[in-house]
C-alpha cells in the first residue's frame, strides 16, 4: 500500500512538474509554431525554411528532431557536443592542432597536392569527368595527410577513409534512417537503415582507434609530426581550470571525425558549384584567367601567389565569395542552444531552446544584397565590400575549418583557372538547382566537364 501511495505520489509531482512548465510556456510571447513535424523530408530544406520565413517573419518554431546523436561517440563531438567548459577546452585543442600543429605545412601540402590533382586531370584532357568525385578525393587526401602525417603514403588509408566518409554521408542521408531522428520510438523495431547505419559508424571507429594506436606507438613526447600526434599530448596535459574536467582519448577520437565529416564535402561541394557557376558564366571565367596571367604571366604553370598574397587576386577571392553566399558551406548553421531567458524581435526565447540560424536566408535577404540569386563577384569588388561573414557559421559554433577551407579554395581554383579552361560535354551545363533531397547541405547535382589545357588548341 505505501509502494502504490508512492508511486502515486511521483506521478503526481511528475505530472504537477510538466503541467507547471506548460503553463509557464504559455504565458510566453512566443514566435508563431509551424504546424507538423516532417519538415526534414522537404525538397531543398533551406529554400523551404526560407519561404516559411517570408510568410512568418525572420523567428517561427518548428519540430526538426536533431535531438539524438545517432553518429556521435560518448557525446565527445564537438559539431554536436553540449556547450560547457570542457567542450570549450575540446574545441581550443582541435583549433590549435590545425592552425598551430600544421600551420607550417599546410599551404604546401595542399599546393603539392593540388599540382598532383591537375596532373591527373591532365592526363584526361578532353574527356568528361566526373569533378565533385575528383574534389571529394582530393580534399579527403588533403585532411588525411594533415591529421595523420606522410606515413598515408605508405598505404592505402586515404582511399579507405574516403570510402568510409562517402558511406557514412550516404546513409545518414537516406530517409529510413533520417525518420528515426524524427519519430524516436521506431529505434525500437528492426531497420535495416539503421543497421548499416551502425556498421558505418563502427568501421569509421575502427579507422579511426587504428590511427591512434599506431600514432601512440611512435609519438615522441614534445614533438609532433600531424594533427593527431599534437592532440594526443594535449589531452595528456593535466586541467587546472576548476570544474572543466579531463580531456580525453575519446575527444581526439571525434575531432578527427568531426575534421573529416566537415572538411570533405563541403568543401569540395563548393568547388563543384563555383566549377557550375563558371561554367553557366564563361566570361568570368576568361577574367579570372586574365586576372591570373597578369599576376603570374601566361602559361606560366608552375608559378603561384602565396595565400597572405591572396590580394593580388581580387577577382578570385570575389568569385570565392559569391558561390560561398549563393551556395554557403552549411546553409543552416549547426544548432545552438540558448544558455539562460532571452529575447529576440520581441520574441520570447526560452532556456535551453535549440536555435538554428538560416545562413542561406541571410544571404538571400532582398534588403541587404541588390539582385540577391543572381551570381554577382563584382558585387564583392565596390569599395567597402566584405566577403560573406556568415558563409561558416556563426557564434561558438562557426566552422573549426574555416581557415583551412579558404585555402583549399583558393589554392585549388586558381591552379585549375590557371591549367584549364573549364568547358560543359558537349554543350550540357550542369543544373544551378541543388539536389531535392539533399537534406540541410545545398549538394551540387552531378555533372561532368571538360578540361581543356591552356595554350592548346580546341579539343576534339
């Protein structure tokens, strides 16, 4: 009897509990609630929330899911981890393995690599290929051999974890498994999509606990040869900050998840859509040659201008910008969530609300950009100009690969500008649509182009 008066007693103060929040909720100004819960299977996702915006204003509720972490590993990632000290320690030590524990060899890795992609590409001069396999390979190798050093030349491994990353993208996209997030309780009934699922995200670990055994085995203290050996001995060094906690194994682990899920496809995404645009728009295209043989001279394949230099391009770093507005790196921001009570246009924001910025809206808004879908470089070359700030996410969240990202870009465009004249297969420009159900990534809709070396006469 006094069991049941108990449990009777808990369901009372249960109940009492959430019946107090509602009605704490309720006597919110609140912004407008978007009726259902399916949005996530919307074609072209952030185009759909941007048409919700221009009915209900720049602030509206909507049920998304993205509350689980099916991919994440002991809550350890940082794209997705809970904001707190530590995570702040995770997110310090991720950021400075990439701009200090690389620093010196990243820009010549990326142009050897880069002169390695154009020699390839070379070689297939005048046939249709296939360019955001050739980007996903490439960037890929790049954050391999920044994270696990030269010994990636030894085997097979960049091959294996591109496989592994294109897997993993694949799955996680696919609606059997993107439902699970939205209605939870079928977790509970056998799924095949959730099945592979789970073997990808296992096989990722496996990689992934190999390298950092190998890289435990070899590392010498005080020294490091990549990305991880710099994480692994900053994980050993003992937390003073009171309450952060201890950095552990783990979090490498996810920094090196979150570094190759981040830094693959988005960035060799944009390059396909700056590859798209330029092919729609053949006479940027000749001025950004203009532009390069100016700097460089013509023909001269083997000269560069150094990233600091990155001026000296104006026109390039314009091109850059506007494909990154048009077609932002993650169109809506990661999720943040609000540390205390706040407000917004008169909105009440609760504690604990996830908030998700529409980056793409940002860059499509008609009273801050003058003819905003249409792709406009020289808007980025009037005087006063800035290059869209917003393009890598914002606040605590904005994107740890930024810097390298930018890079890459550059880096790469300008070499492929400067070897290739970019040319559609026989007359068939690729679609500036995004794919319908690319979930909230713009993906560029496959195409092929031709290569035509410069100073050579017309392909056949």
């Amino acid at each position: 009897m006094l069991l049941l008066g108990l449990l009777l007693l808990l369901s009372l103060l249960a109940g009492g509990r959430l019946l107090w929040g509602q009605w704490k909720l309720s006597c919110l100004h609140r912004p407008p609630l978007v009726p259902g819960f399916l949005h996530l299977r919307q074609p072209n996702l952030p185009m759909y929330l941007l048409g919700l915006a221009q009915k209900l204003g720049p602030i509206y509720r909507l049920r998304l899911g993205l509350q689980d972490k099916l991919v994440s590993r002991h809550n350890q990632d940082l794209s997705l981890g809970d904001y707190s000290l530590l995570w702040k320690a995770h997110k310090r030590l991720t950021r400075s393995a990439l701009l200090l524990g690389v620093r010196s060899s990243m820009e010549p890795l990326v142009e050897q690599l880069t002169q390695e992609f154009c020699e390839r590409m070379r070689a297939r001069a005048g046939a249709p290929v296939a360019i955001q396999e050739e980007f996903s390979f490439l960037t890929c190798s790049i954050i391999c051999y920044l994270t696990f050093g030269d010994k990636v030349k030894e085997d097979t491994l960049v091959h294996t974890f591109h496989d592994c990353v294109q897997d993993l993208m694949k799955t996680w996209d696919h609606w059997s498994v993107q439902i699970l997030d939205i209605i939870p309780f079928l977790r509970f009934f056998p799924s095949p999509g959730l099945r592979r699922l789970k073997q990808a995200v296992e096989n990722r670990d496996h990689i992934v606990e190999k390298q950092l055994r190998q890289h435990k085995e070899s590392m010498v203290a005080g020294q490091w040869r990549d990305m991880m050996d710099y994480m692994l001995q900053g994980v050993q060094k003992p937390r003073e900050e009171e309450g952060l906690g201890q950095l552990l194994e783990g979090h490498v682990h996810m920094s090196v998840v979150d570094l190759f899920i981040g830094g693959t496809e988005t960035t060799s995404t944009t390059l396909s859509w700056a590859v798209a645009f330029l092919l729609h728009h053949p006479e940027f295209q000749q001025r950004l040659q203009e532009e390069l043989d100016r700097e460089l001279g013509p023909g001269a394949w083997g000269s560069r201008v150094p990233y600091k230099d990155r001026s000296r391009l104006p026109l390039l770093n314009a091109t850059i910008a506007e494909v990154l507005r048009l077609r932002p790196v993650v169109p809506l921001a990661l999720p943040h969530r609000t540390t205390r009570p706040s407000s917004i246009f008169g909105y009440d924001i609760p504690e604990g609300t996830v908030v998700i910025p529409n980056l793409q809206g940002a860059h499509l808004d008609e009273t801050v950009w003058e003819q905003p879908h249409e792709f406009r470089p020289d808007r980025f070359l009037a005087p006063g100009a800035s290059p869209s700030a917003l393009a890598f996410g914002c606040g605590a969240r904005v994107c740890l690969g930024e810097p390298l990202a930018r890079l890459e870009l550059f880096v790469v465009l300008a070499r492929l500008l400067q070897a290739f004249t970019l040319l559609p297969p026989a007359g068939a420009l690729p679609s500036l649509q995004p794919q319908p159900h690319g979930g909230v990534n713009l993906t560029v809709q496959p195409f092929q182009v031709r290569l035509q070396p410069r100073g050579e006469g017309p392909l056949a």
